[in-house]
C-alpha cells in the first residue's frame, strides 16, 4: 500500500471513529428516582422523544422517593470524576452543584430557544441564577393531594372532607367497619409531607412561609403546635405495615381498597392510571385537608455536568430542548401526574385532576396561594430541611413525644445550623 494511500485510510478510519465516537455520544446518561410503575412510564415518554431526536437516553435509575439516594449516588460519582451526563433534581440540590461550578450553563440555549418567554415566570428566578440558566425545569408537581378510593367513601356514606376535622370524622367511621384510613409509608418525607399538608391547612400560606424561614415565634405558635396534635392523631389511622413502605405501594392500597385515603403529591396519579383506574369514578383527587385554595409547588429538573465534550453537550442540549416541547410537556405531565412548566400548552389534554392542578395554581397564584414544598426539596436548603426531617419522623413514631417537644426540638434544630 502506497504512503499516500495509507495517509487516506487512515485519515478516514480517524474520521469514522470520530463520526462514530459523536454518534456513540449522542446519547445522555440521566441519574433520576423515577422508578415506581408510574414514573417509568413518564421515563418512557421522555426517551421516545429523546430518541426520535436520534438521542438515546441511557438510564441511571436510583430507587427512593425524593431522591435522598440518588442524591447520595450523584455524590459519590462527581467525588469520583465520573459524574453522569445529567440528573433529575430539585431546585435546592441543584443550587448546590451550581455553587461548586460543576453544572453547565445553559444560558446560550434559554436565549436561542426563548426560556425567559416560554417557562412559567414564577419559577424563572429558581433556574437563572446571577445570569446564568442553572438547569432546565421539566415538570410541575403538587404535594397538597388528597387521593381517595370512591367506593370505600361511599361505604361509609361520606364526601372528600375539606378540612381536618371532616376527615377525622370520616376516619373514626372507616376504622368503625374495618377499613384503615389512612395509607402511608413510614419513612421520613412522607411522614414530611403530611406535616406541609397540615401546617398550610392550620395556618395558611403566610403562617407557612414564616414556618419555612424559621420565625421562632410561628414555630412555637399554637398554631404550629395544634399542627402537630393533627399529625399525632393521623397515627390512629394507618396500619401497623406502614413502618418503611414506599409511597407508591401506599398508594396501591388506596387502589386495591385497602385504605381510603392517601396525602401524596401528584405522582401517585400515574399509579393510579397504570392500574387503569378512572379519575372522579374509581378514585378522587381532592386538595389536601384545609389546603383549598393553596398549591404546594415542587419542580423537577434536569441539570448536567459539564463533560467537557462537544457531542455530549449537543445531547444534553437536546434534552433541555425535548423536554420543553410543548407536545412532550404535555405527554410527560400525563404520564407522570404533573402540569407542564411552560405558560402556552394544551391544557384540555390533561385529565381532570391534572386540569384541577393546573386551575388550582392559577387562582392559587392569583391569591398569593402558591407554596414551596419543603420536603420535596423547593422551600429551603438541604440542612434545614434536614432538621425539619428528623422532628417529623422521631415525632411520627414516638407516641410519648408530645407537639411541643415537637416545636421545641424543630427551633432548636434550626439554631444550631
Ligand atoms: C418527588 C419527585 C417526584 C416523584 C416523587 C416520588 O420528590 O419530585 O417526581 O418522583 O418524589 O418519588
């Protein structure tokens, strides 16, 4: 083989190796936590979208409500150089990988695609941060559900109940003829976001804000304190299996009339379609107990690691750009129980309890109803949000613990950070 020939097959091997190492990195990793029946459907609708982009999406699924493993997970890869191409987060875990400069801007994209015109205003503020576009938000969800099983109200002869004191009545009534009441996983964020549910449903959503910005006085108010005599009598009405469950197994109690009532954001609803049950028929979505008229917000996005690679970048842009697609905003929130993040979708494709979000954000907006989840990670930083963890849960399961040792240990918490 001539030199000359030699130099041309070995410039075109570079370039087919280099055209096959581009099309090998046309693909993203994603670390997430969507791994529930539900959510992997809501992860199927992404990676066909993704794929007809010709971008595989290559799955790095961590199991766990929440994410505090596939948070735990994403520590252990960055600290080890081999962070994935992206990650599903919260905003407050995002915040903190962008303060360590390992997200990549996104702020090129946001301006040629137009962000600051199409993602809903209310939440801009979470993602640019000093000029920068940390991440791109994916999805809305709504910690403030009641989900109820129709036939196990009517068996009792009762309505969704609008306040606390309705549905301890009820829950008395169920547990009279043999049903559990209330269907829960015991494990520390849900035991959280019965506490969320039930501090806006006492105080209402400015009582909540000084709560989550830690005003000594709200916290140990009697109001706060009655908060924590609610959750306490919730112990009466779940059953003696709730120690550890995972919240969509909670969830299939409700839907296999095991129990009636379920407190659990909007991805439970994605449970309840992949069982086939109707909305208003087999089951009911109602605002949380007292929680009418508010919204306990949470967002989930996407924010990636700078690989440093060309290829790979293009990827991750065309995620951001896939998941932003009005069509894919509305199919992943069908699929996933959630209402898009974008202000101009189709809002009459969503069924009727993702219709009930979306209507309940906007008046909720309109009355300055609209809250930060504080155990999904919205409402403030991993610490504080910690403390408030470790009251919930030691208060849940220690009956001798009272409401105000309760109040007591969550300011003391939160002074010593
Ligand atoms: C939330 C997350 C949701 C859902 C839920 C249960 O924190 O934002 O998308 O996955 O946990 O795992």
């Amino acid at each position: 083989m001539t030199k000359a020939a030699f130099r041309i097959s070995a410039a075109l091997a570079l370039g087919l190796s280099a055209v096959a190492a581009y099309a090998e990195d046309q693909s993203v990793e994603m670390l997430h936590f969507w791994t529930s029946g539900g959510e992997a459907e809501g992860v199927r609708a992404l990676q066909t979208a993704l794929g007809a982009k010709g971008v595989a999406w290559k799955d790095a699924a961590v199991a766990g409500g929440t994410g505090a493993n596939a948070y735990q997970v994403l520590r252990s890869r960055v600290a080890s150089k081999t962070p994935p191409s992206g990650a599903q987060m919260h905003i407050q875990e995002t915040l903190v990988w962008a303060r360590e400069g390992l997200l990549r801007d996104l702020s090129d994209l946001a301006a040629k695609d137009g962000w600051r015109n199409s993602v809903l205003p209310s939440i801009q503020a979470n993602y640019e941060v000093d000029g920068k576009w940390i991440a791109v938000p994916v999805t809305m969800h709504r910690s403030n559900w009641l989900w109820y099983n129709t036939a196990l109200l009517k068996k009792v002869g009762a309505e969704p109940p609008k306040d606390w004191e309705e549905f301890n009545v009820i829950a008395e009534k169920l547990k009279a003829v043999g049903v559990t009441p209330l269907a829960l996983g015991g494990q520390n964020w849900q035991y959280g976001d019965l506490l969320e549910n039930i501090i806006l449903a006492k105080g209402g959503p400015d009582f909540y804000r000084k709560v989550i910005a830690g005003d000594e006085e709200t916290i140990k108010s009697e109001t706060m304190i009655s908060a924590f005599d609610q959750l306490a009598k919730l112990r009466g009405y779940v059953d003696a299996g709730s120690p550890g469950r995972d919240w969509n197994l909670a969830t299939a109690m409700v839907i296999n009339g095991e129990a009636a009532f379920q407190i659990m954001g909007d991805w439970a609803k994605a449970e309840f379609a992949l069982a086939g049950k109707q909305p208003d028929v087999d089951y009911g979505c109602v605002a949380a107990p007292g929680t009418g008229g508010g919204f306990v917000w949470l967002v989930d996005n996407f924010a990636f690691f700078d690989t440093g690679n060309e290829a790979s970048r293009s990827a991750q842009n065309t995620l951001a750009e896939t998941v932003l697609d009005p069509k894919v905003q509305v199919d992943f929130a069908i699929k996933k129980g959630s209402i898009p993040v974008i202000t101009d979708f189709d809002s009459s494709r969503l069924d009727t309890c993702g219709r009930r979000s979306f209507e309940d954000r906007t008046s909720a907006e309109d009355k300055n109803g609209v809250v930060p989840s504080i155990f999904h990670n919205a409402a403030m930083p991993g610490a504080r949000t910690g403390v408030f963890l470790d009251v919930v849960s030691e208060f849940f399961v220690t009956t001798s613990m009272t409401s105000q040792d309760a109040v007591e240990a969550l300011v003391e918490g939160l002074a010593q950070l």
